[in-house]
C-alpha cells in the first residue's frame, strides 16, 4: 500500500506529516522539521526553504515569500523577464516536499492531503490542486486548518466535546468551532480573515522602525532594498523574541561600521498589534453566535499557528473565555501538518481512522437579473452538499443564458466575488419564463465546486467545475445583455 502523506502549505512555513501507528514529521534534506515557504531563483537553480532564506538579501528581486495569499489571482511573479503565478512558485515548494518525503520514507510519493486555511475561497483552493499537480502530486484532499488542528488534538489525546480552534498564522486567520464524539468530528461553524496574521503585525512594526529611523536620519533611503530586507529579517527575528523577552534591540548594520538601532518593548507592540487581536476575539464570538451555541458550551480552546505564541493572544483568550480553558500545545507550527497526516493515513486505508463534517465558510450561488445576488448554499453548510434550483429566462426567444457563479453574503451580485461562468445554450426556444433550466451545486468534502445546467424541455446540458478566473480582485462584473436568468418559484 502506497504512503500517503499531510502538507501544511503555510504562508510563513511548510511542514509535511506521516502517520503510521504514530505521527512522524518529515525531515527536509537539511534535517530540519519545518521548511520556510520561500523560493529563490538563483544562479544554481531554484532554491526552497532555508536556501532561498539566505538569498533575502543577496538575491531579493528573484526570491518570494508570501505567495501562498496570492493563489487564484493574477498577480504574477517576474523571473529573468518570464511572468509566473503564484500556482507556479508554489509548485517548487511542494516538488521539494515530495522529494523530501521520499527519502524519508523510501518510497515514490504520488498522494497528498494539503491544507488550507478556512476563510480560502473557492479560487485559492483550486490554486492549491494546481499547484499540487505541478508539482506532480495528486491531492487527494483539501483540508480547512483549523480542522486539521482539532484533529490532531483530539485524535492525540482522545478528548470529546466542543472545541473553538483559534488559528493564528503568518498570513491568515481563522476560527472554527467543532464538536468532538469518539471518531466524529463535526463542524460547526467557521469565520475568518483571508489576509490577517503575523505578516501584518510585520509590517506594523516596519512602519514605526521607518518612521523612527527617517525622523533620526533624514538622509536614510527607504528604497535601499538591501536594508529593507534586512530590516524584516530583524524585525522578525525581535517578534518572536518578544514573547520570551520584554523588550528586543533591532538593529541594522552599514558596512561602514555604523548602525541604526530601535529598542521595541513588548507593551509598545501589544499596542501595535491590538486592532488586529481585538478583530479576531469579534470573529471567535461572531463564529460561535453563528453556531446557536451557547459559550458557555464551548469545553477548549485549540491555539494553531506560530502567532498564537505571542503573550497577547493567550491573555485576551482568557479574558474573552474566563471559564473556557486552553489545551496544552502540541507544536503549535506542526499540529496543522499532523492532522493533515492523520486524515492522510485514513484516506489511504479507504476507511478513515476519523470522520468528519465539514461545512463552506461562504455563501455561493448565482446572478440573477437586476444584480440580484441569488444564494444556492449558504454559509456553513455541512458538506457535501448539492442543491438545484429552476431558472428561466427574461427575454422572448432567449436562445442563450450566462450561468455567472458568485461566493459571498451581499445581496447586490457585484457587491460579491465572480468563481466563474459559463454560457450555456440550446436551450428551448420559446416566450420568456417558458424554458425551465436547472441549476445544480454540488460542494465536495474539500470545498471544491461544481455546476451543472440542464434544459429540462431539450435535455441540453453543460458543465463546469470551478476553475482559476484571471480576474485580478474577482469582484463580480455585469453579465452579458441579454442573457440573464431568473428564478421560477
């Protein structure tokens, strides 16, 4: 029986997981257990991880970080003249993953469970199944991460009852809440932020250092990119020693012996960074009301990704949940990849050692005439799931509608992200509300979508499953005039 192995393809880092009898974490060909997620194209060739770390400074316009965030849209990374997308980059990272594992557990890896945070939409997930097929893995699963964390615990510990997984990483932000009974794992509602996390707190820091070091040194050069990357290489190392150390020195040296210094305090950051904690304390509790659970239910809190190391966040959990405790961490950068190696392990026996139910964090559906949002699937519904409804047309004689496919909760369609569309034609010829056309969604257990059109009259029929749009924010465009559907009652 071929091995099958649980990739947690983090913004900040990337960590690979096996499960047979035990978790075991796979060790990259340096023997380190966590990968940094970044690529370098380099004089020797692409470099991943560590290698393309330390070519930050020496090589900053060839090598990227943070791409994760950027699946799905088009922004394009320029490489000696060639434009690639994020689905490309990340694909060097995931071949080097694949490598690893197979010298670490001596056989061809082909199948994969690749996690991803619960707030992707349904765009970023597919950019993920690319660039795992680039990368000449087949995924076999999208797994939420606040999922994969609960089920690491859980499993590791066997505990039952209502867990609310508070999933803070580099780039993202999420909060689950799920139920626990013996092997069932039950989503119950999900919230988040596609783009808040450890970055973010980055960058706020950044802009104080700036600031300080430009009123001290006017002469300073802020497009100096050399000791810009520097400066983030600083302030990153001073983050995470702010939550063993009340206060870090972050320095940047010239080469002709001088430095600038600014000496960053832990209250001072708590400051900084405290817009962005009190946000997700707001998506904790809007996720539990979401629930129709009362708090007082919630039995743990599960703390995943390395933000939540940060002083901060524990302290305002506390205070947010004074009567809910805190699990003892396992490795709060590996947990995602052991539950993603755990479901792995079941998949591959074809009879998993768990189950679970997941639900969509989005509301998605179709445009209807009058940008009209109309919703198939709403938000936090448990998959999968399928739904249909009938359209019609709005003209006489419509030979041709567009099926223009939506993800959000506003009730304006082009308030809300465009997934994908397709025209769909053959379809009876006849006066307008005649034609009776059936829509169907069916959302797998990964999130992943299709949709399928049927004349109910010609038996004409078309189908897509959601695929990368190259629009560059996703925001919903007006449909072409004359080919809008309403809905039959």
């Amino acid at each position: 029986m071929k091995k099958w192995i649980g990739i947690d393809l983090g913004t900040t880092n990337t960590v690979a997981s096996y499960f047979d009898v035990s978790s075991k974490i796979i060790l990259n060909e340096r023997g380190e257990r966590i990968t940094p997620s970044i690529v370098s194209f380099s004089d020797k060739g692409v470099l991943v991880g560590s290698a393309a770390k330390n070519q930050i400074l020496v090589n900053p316009h060839k090598t990227f970080y943070d791409f994760k965030t950027n699946m799905g849209s088009n922004t394009f990374y320029k490489v000696d003249g060639e434009f690639y997308r994020a689905e490309y980059i990340s694909a060097h990272l995931l071949s080097s993953v694949k490598k690893n594992a197979e010298k670490f557990l001596d056989e061809k890896i082909e199948n994969v469970v690749i996690t991803v945070p619960a707030y992707f939409s349904e765009i970023q997930r597919r950019g993920v199944v690319e660039a795992a097929n680039f990368a000449g893995l087949n995924c076999k699963a999208i797994l939420n991460e606040p999922t994969a964390a609960a089920i690491a615990y859980a499993f590791e510990r066997q505990v039952d009852g209502i867990f609310l997984i508070y999933d803070l990483g580099g780039g993202t932000f999420d909060v689950t809440l799920m139920e626990k009974q013996g092997d069932t794992y039950t989503v119950l509602s999900v919230k988040g932020q596609s783009r808040l996390g450890g970055n973010d707190f980055n960058k706020i820091i950044e802009k104080h250092v700036l600031d300080s070091f430009k009123n001290e040194y006017p002469d300073f050069d802020l497009d100096d990119v050399f000791l810009l990357e520097q400066l983030r290489e600083r302030i990153e190392e001073g983050k995470k020693n702010l939550s063993v150390m009340e206060e870090v020195d972050i320095t940047l040296l010239f080469l002709n012996g001088n430095h600038l210094n600014y000496r960053l305090k832990r209250n001072e950051f708590n400051l900084m960074i405290s817009e962005y904690v009190d946000k997700t304390i707001q998506l904790s509790m809007e996720c539990i009301a979401d629930s129709g659970i009362d708090i007082n239910s919630v039995s743990k809190i599960i703390l995943s990704g390395g933000s939540t190391r940060i002083p901060l966040i524990e302290k305002v959990l506390k205070e947010a949940f004074p009567a809910v405790s805190i699990l003892d961490a396992l490795n709060q950068d590996e947990v995602v990849a052991i539950g993603a190696g755990i479901h792995a392990f079941g998949l591959s026996k074809n009879d998993s050692v768990i189950k679970f139910k997941d639900v969509t964090p989005y509301s998605l559906g179709l445009e209807i005439r009058d940008n009209k949002f109309f919703t198939l699937i709403e938000r936090n519904t448990a998959l999968p799931i399928s739904r249909s409804k009938l359209f019609t047309t709005t003209n006489d004689y419509q030979d041709e509608i567009e099926i223009h496919i939506l993800q959000g909760e506003y009730k304006k369609a082009s308030l809300n992200y465009s997934i994908g569309r397709f025209s769909f034609g053959n379809i009876q010829k006849a006066l307008k509300g005649i034609p009776k056309i059936e829509v169907l969604f069916t959302l797998n257990e990964s999130g992943i979508l299709s949709v399928n059109a049927k004349d109910l009259e010609t038996n004409s029929s078309n189908f897509i499953e959601i695929k990368i749009t190259s629009s560059s924010d996703n925001v919903a465009k007006e449909s072409l005039s004359g080919t809008f559907i309403s809905i039959i009652d």
